[in-house]
C-alpha cells in the first residue's frame, strides 16, 4: 500500500472532522447529515434554512469534485433502480428511527465518546458487513 | 444570514472530504465492508481521522461554554440504549450495505445526475418521510390515550 492510499483517506477524514467540529463550534450544531436531510425536507422544524445551506453546500463541494477529479465518483452503478430504490428507503428510515448515521454516530457520535452511538456503529457496520456477504458472496456476486 | 453562509461553506468543506477520502465511491465502502473478500481500509481511515479532528474540536467547543455564533449548543440529550436506536442501525445498516451510500456521499453524488443515485436519494426522503409520519402518529395515539377521561367505575 502506497503512502497517498493512506494519506488521502486520511486527509479527507480529518477535513469532515474539521467541518462537523466548525460546525458545532460556529453554530452550535451536530453534523448529523440524515438529521440535517431530515430537517430540511420536513420544514417544520424552526429555522430549516442552516440545514438547506447545509446541503447546498454538500452539493456544490461536490460540483468542486467533480470537476477536479472526476474519478471520485462511480462510472458505473449495475445494479437495477428499484434496488437503489428499496436501499434508499431502509437508509431513510434506518437513520431516523436510529437517531443517526455515519456521520451524526460515527463522527460525531464516537468523537463525544458516546456509548449509545458506538452501540449503534458498531450494529450498522455489523449488519451492513454481513449485507455485502449476502449480495456479493451469495446472491449472484456483484462488484 | 451568518448561520446560512456558514452552513453552505462548512457543507462544501464536508464534501471536499468525502471526495479526497474516496468515501463518494461505493466501492470503497462495500469493499470495506467485504471482509472476506479484498479487504479495503479507507472507511476506517477516514473515520479514524474525522473522530480524532472531531473529539479535539468539541472539547475546544464544550470548553468555550457556548457556539461562536449562537446562543447554545444543540446536542442529543438522549443516552439510553434503547430498541429503535438498535433497530435504526440494524435497518440503516442493511441499505448501506447494499449501496455502499449513507446520506453524505449520497447526496455529493448527486452532481453526477445518475439515476441509481437519484433514486437512492429520493427513496431516502420518502423513508424519513415515513419515519416521520409513523412516529408523529404514534405520538399522537400516546397523548390522546394519556388524555382520556376517567370514566366512573373501577370495572370500567
């Protein structure tokens, strides 16, 4: 394994870290991204207007990355829509009857030494590493 | 107008790192989560250098005692382990699983227009939205039977 292998991860972690920390630090907010999704589209918490810079900002970084290295994002997705449709739906309701996902319990959650969120890390990485089994060991192997 | 601009800028800096951590790229978290296959560590990278920056930054934060820019910090006052925690992960965990997207990368991956991603996103809205009306019901159910009134006898 080549050092940027490991620097680039890295790098690119200690920059979410950075983002969720200013966050907290500037606006007082947990950079939990289903939560801020959530807030944003139900518009009934109050002052909803954070969360869709929030997200616009997600986007336009992504603009940012598309177009200095394309290659960051898949060419190609095979499997059919309904299949991204079904995890949409258990990824959408998953993190908000968990209170969270990746980022609200992985970063933030585990960065506050939260209990609950390494119970909830440590059981979404457990099931989502015996998912890929499933689907790419047994149920006709996909990329 | 500050909270807004703040938000966007610190938005765009959250996406710049999933992109430099390659989190963006499917692949890459299910070829983390393919532990009998080739193994891929990046996830663990990248999470290991978001919570390190992260638990440095609140404790500078909780040490300030309040937000730069506003009144109070929002935190989860939650700490109970408790069956929908658990059953959240368990259900989030099977569609991560299955996409290798949580909602960040999924929504940065918005700007390559595919379809199997705008799908993802849109069902993943529909999913908070059931969620939501579901919870907001039950709520609903729970206070009108805490409201009922007392009706007289004790064989009721």
């Amino acid at each position: 394994m080549n050092a940027s292998a490991l620097l680039l991860p890295l790098a690119g972690g200690v920059l979410i870290g950075l983002s969720s920390g200013l966050l907290l630090l500037l606006s007082g907010k947990i950079a939990g991204i289903s939560g801020i999704l959530d807030g944003a589209v139900s518009l009934r918490v109050g002052r909803w207007s954070w969360r869709a810079a929030f997200l616009a900002g997600l986007i336009a970084g992504g603009a940012a990355v598309a177009f200095i290295a394309p290659q960051r994002f898949p060419t190609s997705l095979p499997q059919p829509p309904p299949y991204w449709i079904g995890a949409g739906l258990l990824v959408g309701v998953g993190s908000r009857l968990g209170s969270g996902c990746t980022s609200g319990h992985g970063v933030c959650g585990l960065g506050r030494f939260s209990v609950r969120s390494l119970v909830s890390v440590c059981t979404f990485v457990t099931v989502a590493a015996v998912t890929v089994y499933v689907t790419r060991h047994m149920i006709g192997g996909a990329p | 107008m500050i909270a807004v601009l703040v938000a966007f800028l610190l938005g765009a800096l959250f996406a710049i790192g999933l992109g430099i951590g390659s989190m963006t790229l499917p692949a890459k978290i299910i070829g983390f989560l393919d532990v009998t296959g080739a193994w891929d560590p990046s996830l663990v990278l990248v999470l290991g250098g978001a919570v390190v920056t992260y638990a440095v930054m609140y404790r500078m934060a909780i040490g300030r005692g309040r937000p730069l820019f506003a009144d109070a910090y929002v935190l989860p006052g939650q700490n109970r382990i408790d069956v929908p925690l658990v059953a959240g992960a368990a259900i989030f965990g099977i569609g991560w699983g299955m996409s290798g997207f949580c909602p960040g990368p999924a929504i940065v991956a918005l700007v390559t227009g595919k379809t199997e991603v705008l799908s993802f996103v849109a069902a993943m809205i529909v999913g908070m939205w059931l969620h939501d009306g579901i919870a907001a019901w039950r709520q609903r159910e729970a206070s009108a039977a805490a409201n009922l009134p007392v009706t007289g006898s004790a064989d009721g």
